[in-house]
C-alpha cells in the first residue's frame, strides 16, 4: 500500500512537471519559433496558450514590437573633408519571426552594425551643408539602404534620424562669420533696394510738380504747418526766390543808384 501510495506521487509530480514544461503561454506581441528534434516547425506558435512536446521541441520568443536602436556616435570626414560626430537612432521591427532566428545569429547586433557603417558611408559622400540643410533627404536614403540589408533577417527599418552633428570649434567659428557676412550683405541689398525704390518714387513726384506748380505751391505750406507745430525755438524755412526779387532788383536799379550818389 504504501509502495503504491509513493508510486502514484512519483507519477503525478512527473506529470505536473510535464504540465509545467509543455504549456506555454506568448503574449499578443510575441511569437515562439519551435524547433523539433532540431528542425524548424513551418508556423510560429501564439499569441496565446500553446503546448510544447517537453524534451523534443525548443522555443524561442521572438518580439514584434518596435525597437528603438541607437547607434553610437560616429567619426565622419564629409565630401568638402571637415571631421564631424554624428549620431543617429533608428526604428525597426522583426516581420518574420523564422528568418530573424535562422537566417541572423543576433538580429539586433547586425542590425547595428549595418546602421553605423552605413551613417559613416552615406554621410561622407555629403557635404556639410547638405548634411546640415538636407537632413530629411538624408534620413530617407539611410532608412532605405538600410532596409535594403536587412530585409533578409525579417526585419523592416522605418526610421533612421540623425539626431545630432557635432561640428569642430573652428568650423563654428567660420560659419558664424559667413553667417554674419551674408546677413550683412542681404541688409546692404535691401538697404539699396529700398533707396532705389524712393529715388523712382521721387522721380515722379518730380514729374507730377513740374506738370502741376501749383501743387509745388501746396507743398510749402503744408511744410509750413508741419513746421509750426513743432515744439523747437528755431524754425528754419525756405522762402521762394519770387518773393523776395522786386527788393533784390529795385536795389540794383539805375534810379537807386544815383539818389544814393545825391546823398553822398
């Protein structure tokens, strides 16, 4: 009796055992690549509870969400050859579970090294400005080459971003002083637009007073008003030379030029 009582414990913690090896559990975002006897099972197992034949099949959980990689800051020579550092971070998922655990030993190694080689090579056949002013274009053509690589693995890259370029001192130094002489530049053009456009503007208000004096006549006293109410103690106006001829010229007159003779 007790020799059957041992026996039947024995057989139950055995199948607890079997139980606890065999039923396995994958979450919604994970998959379990199996493989029997060392062959590879055509379907990943999951999400949910599957069973395992314990000793025969081998397991391996492979994650489907998205994974953010960061890749190292890289040493660059850019096409115009200034060094710069670099650092980019990129997106990616595993789409074929079976391919990134048979075709790759270590999907996310290789992945990062496919990243950095590919920053350094793409970047160098750039110039600084593009790298500065075209980085857009930039992260497109590193998403797709790298895409490109890795498709094989089961792996879909759908982000690379470059997130930092870090330039040498002196560089920053001379694009300071090309950013100011171009700003200097632009203010003397808008500066000489602007007086050209009020030498046209005068021109014509030449034109219009030459075809019209009177509103010359208009002009000045309007200035006048302008003038007068002014809070400064001195005022000084122009006075049109017709005003003041009859005196200029009655005292150039022959007649006044005699009685001041007769006076002396």
């Amino acid at each position: 009796m007790t020799a059957a009582l041992v026996v039947l414990v024995v057989v139950v913690f055995l199948l607890v055992l079997f139980l606890i090896s065999a039923v396995k559990v994958a979450r919604e975002y994970e998959r379990g690549i199996i493989f029997r006897l060392g062959r590879l099972l055509p379907e990943p197992k999951g999400p949910g509870l599957f069973l395992l034949i314990p000793i025969v099949d081998r397991m391996v959980k492979v994650d489907l969400r998205t994974i953010t990689l960061n890749i190292p800051p890289q040493e660059v020579i850019t096409k115009d050859n200034v060094p710069v550092r670099v650092n980019a971070v990129a997106y990616f998922r595993i789409v074929a579970p079976k391919d990134a655990i048979v075709q790759i030993e270590n999907f996310m190694v290789a992945t990062s090294q496919i990243a950095q080689t590919t920053l350094r090579s793409v970047l160098g056949q750039h110039m600084l400005d593009e790298l500065l002013s075209e980085r857009e274009r930039i992260n497109s053509i590193l998403q797709e080459i790298i895409d490109e690589a890795t498709g094989p693995w089961g792996i879909k890259v759908s982000i690379v971003e470059v997130k930092d370029v870090e330039i040498p001192t002196g560089m920053q130094r001379a694009m300071a002083r090309q950013a100011e002489a171009e700003r200097e530049r632009r203010a003397k053009i808008i500066s000489s637009e602007g007086e050209f456009q009020a030498s046209e503007r005068l021109k014509d208000a030449a034109e219009v007073l030459e075809h019209h004096p009177v509103a010359l006549q208009l002009r000045y006293l309007q200035t006048l008003i302008e003038v007068s109410g002014s809070a400064s103690t001195t005022i000084i106006f122009p006075a049109p030379i017709d005003l003041i001829r009859p005196f200029l010229e009655g005292g150039n007159s022959p007649g006044a030029d005699d009685s001041q003779h007769d006076a002396a």
